[in-house]
DNA sequence: CACTTTGCCTTACGACGTACACGTAACTGA
DNA sequence: TCAGTTACGTGTACGTCGTAAGGCAAAGTG
C-alpha cells in the first residue's frame, strides 16, 4: 500500500493568498461579508483558521485583497473606442461585477491603500478621459460623478429584497398591501402603477442613470470654462 | 445617612427607544459602526448592555432605527419650489446627512423595511417629480438616477482617507510620492496637477456631478417617449 | 395596599479575531 | 547527502462580541 518512499498520506496542496483571497470571495458572494469568518475560510480550505494568517496579515488585510481582485475582474476601458463607449463598457462591466459581489459595494479598501488592480484601472479610466479630450479638472469631474452614480447604484440594487422580476412583483405586492396609501400615495402609485406593472426589473434603471450621466459628461467636456491642458505622454500607458 | 424615606441614590433616567437610538448614533459618528457595541452603548447611556434589548429588539432593529432617524434628518424637498431647485436643496442636505454619519451610507435598511421617516422623504422625493411634471416611469428614472449619485458619492467621500484640505494635501503628497509615475501616469498627473493644488477639496465635486444629473433629468422629462399620466390627487401629501 | 407589569441586572454561552508557542515540511548551500 | 534554516500548518487560549434566561425591584393599576 502507498508508494515506496515518501509514503505522503496526501499531498495536501500548500496555501497561498491568492487561494485564500478566491475562497473568502466565493464565501462572501454566497453569504455576504458577515459569513465570511476565519474559521469558515478555513474550513473551506481544509486548514485550521490560523494558517490563514501566514498568508494574510489579518482579516482587513484579506478584504482589502479581495476588493483588489474584484477591481481585477472589470473590463478595462478600450484604447481603440472613443471615450463614451470606453467608459460606457467598462461602467457596465463595473456594475456587473459590484451585483456579483454585492460586498464589495462596503469595502472602504480603494480610498486607503488600493492595491494595483485598482490602481491600474483608476489610470485607465482617467487617462480615457484625458486623452478623450477632458483637461484635468473635468476629468476629476467626470471620475467622480461616474464612479458615484455606478457605486450608489450597486449599493442600491444590492439592498434591494429582490432581484428577478418575479420576486420584485411578490415581494412590492407586499410591501403595497402594507403600505398606508393615504400616507404614501406616490410611492404607492409609483408601486402599483410602475413597480407592479409585468416586466418591471430594476436593474434597467441602470443604463438610463448612466447614459444621462454620459451625456452630461459629454456637454461639460465642450463647455468652456477651463480651455483643457495637454494630456501627459499619451504613449505611457498604452499596450492593452 | 441619606434622606428619611425614598432613599433614592440618583433618581436614575428611565431608558426609551429614543435615547437608545440618539446614543448609538453618536457612538457610530465617532468610531464608526464598529465602535457601537451593545456594552459600549450600554456605558453611555449608565446601563447595563442587557437593558438595552427592552428597547430594541435587536442589534439589527437598533440600527434600522438608527437609520430611519437619520432620514428624518434629511431637509425634505419644499412644495414651493419648483422640482429642479427642490430635489437640489433636498440632495445637499441629503449629503450633509451622510457625510455627518458616514455609516449610514453602508446600512441596508432603506430597501428592506424602511421605517416611517424614511417613507415620508421618499413619497415626499416621488411627489416632487410627478408635481414637476415627470411621467411615473421618469420618476422612477429620476429617483434612481439622483439617490444613486448622492450615496454613491457619499461613500466615496467617505473612503477617502482625509478630510480637510490641509489632510487632503498632506495625504495626496505621500501616495503621489509612492505611486509608481510610469506605471500610472494619468492617476499620478491629476494627483499632482490637480488633487495637490492648493484649495482643492473632493467635497466641492458633489455640486458639478449633481447639476450634470439634474440637467440630465431636465431634458429626460421634456423628451416624449412616455407622455407622462397625471399625478395622483395631488393634495394627499401637502401640509409641510 | 396588594397585584401586575415593566424594565434593569446578573450570569452564561457560543462564535468571533487573533496572539503565541510548537512542530513539521520544504528549501538552502556545502 | 545532509545539517541548518526558513516557511507554514496546528493547538490552545484570551478578550470581545451579540444575546438567551431568569431574577428582582420599581412603576403603574385596582
């Protein structure tokens, strides 16, 4: 029985962060942050929950990692495309992946110490604008009031009770039946009238918020107040 | 010793859902939703963290209630002003709210069971655009375009790491110092071109990304693709 | 005044993050 | 090949968390 030499119960794969970073992703996807616990990770990846530590330095550490990752899985916006459908694509991949990972939308990490997925899709992002014709402070601008409409929006959509159309028509049925209608009556039209009508699925509200935005972008970028600077060597970043 | 009868030490203050709430929310203002434990909480309010469970019913009730408190807060748009000017004072002060209890940005509350204050702001949000002449389906645009801007920023705003422009300045100087230039050309030109310029503060981008939307939904309501029904008998809700 | 209700306190439990000490497996260079 | 070193998994333990259960005293009610 077993092999010769080197007779290894089982070869028991070593850990490494980024099996470590995966595993807490997929727990968090499936039960939210507050399922995510050391000892659960472990479990999951056959191993004590302090052996986790000799990858991790703690578990702020592990969450700042995992929001890395998540940054990671975001289309890029394309060199070849003209800025608005750059950062059109990239946003819709961007909220695809804050609905996978409705715990990311919490995450503080990208402010504090982003790691270099973040940092590589920031300068991406920005240098769509900037050699999309936008001078440095509309580009700031623009960064800004994307990236807040696409995050609220996840943040939103995440703390939402439903998520398929079926559900959305059970669950504000409920909430309708509920709600004092003499109190409320516009949320309650806006319910009964909109909510309730067959087909209703919130997540479309996504590409009208956005588009608005775009557009709004695309008016300030000609709307001269400051004349707009030269982009820096737009050579720098290129190579996909 | 003490007095002849009622021996009273301290006439001790009864506790109420109220006082329980005010407190928690002073205590997440300073250190965040992770400071507020229910011994914690207990202390300041001279109780023991049991008694604070004949008030709420849980830790999750308890911030619930923290979280409609916090709506309460929040300037309701006026009846006199038109939509536009309405939904924009309402905004900012919305922003102030959050900025004034950043914790209330990650609080799923709203969507699931929201409480009665925050209730009231949102039929009272609804009305505005439906009295301001927006359809039911462009309300619906309108309320999921604008709130996504305001949490959405709040959040960022939240994550960053400074506050003031001085900490701004100060912060900005280290990671630019940091940050790999050629790696992240664009990222480090707005840094240095623009986050370092004397004044700056990210604060002051809410106003430019809040008018781009509110212009956005000018033009969405006078662009017919749905005609726009009638708002419900208008009356229901008036009486600030 | 007795009786009921309300609300605060004490004790206790299981789950959490993680410090610390220990052992063993993997790698290193002679 | 093998001793020495480093890297990494384990076991135990501590302090903190939310909160269930039960007791007791004050407030409210007849």
């Amino acid at each position: 029985m077993a092999s010769p030499r080197k007779a290894a119960p089982a070869p028991r794969i070593r850990l490494n962060r980024e099996r470590v970073i995966a595993a807490a992703i997929v727990l968090a996807d499936t039960g939210g942050l507050e399922a995510l616990t050391m000892r659960r990770l472990g479990d999951d990846l056959n191993v004590e929950a302090m052996s986790i530590y000799n990858h991790v330095a703690n578990k702020d550490d592990l969450i700042n990692g995992m929001a890395d990752a998540i940054f990671g899985e975001i289309e890029l916006p394309s060199h070849s495309d003209d800025w608005k459908s750059a950062i059109r694509k990239r946003s819709i991949s961007f909220r695809e992946v804050l609905a996978r990972h409705p715990w990311a939308t919490t995450v503080r990490d990208s402010g504090t110490n982003p790691g270099p997925a973040t940092l590589r899709h920031h300068d991406r992002v920005i240098g769509t604008f900037r050699n999309g014709g936008f001078s440095v402070e509309k580009t700031a601008h623009a960064f800004s009031a994307v990236d807040s409409y696409i995050y609220g929006f996840a943040m939103q959509e995440k703390s939402l009770p439903f998520t398929t159309p079926e559900e959305t028509a059970a669950m504000a049925a409920i909430m309708l039946a509920q709600l004092p209608r003499a109190e409320y009556p516009y949320l309650a039209e806006l319910t009964a009238d909109h909510v309730l009508q067959p087909g209703y699925y919130y997540g479309d509200e996504f590409l009208v918020g956005l588009d608005l935005v775009l557009d709004g972008l695309a008016t300030m970028r000609d709307t001269d107040r400051h004349p707009g600077s030269q982009p820096p060597h737009s050579r720098a970043a290129s190579r996909p």
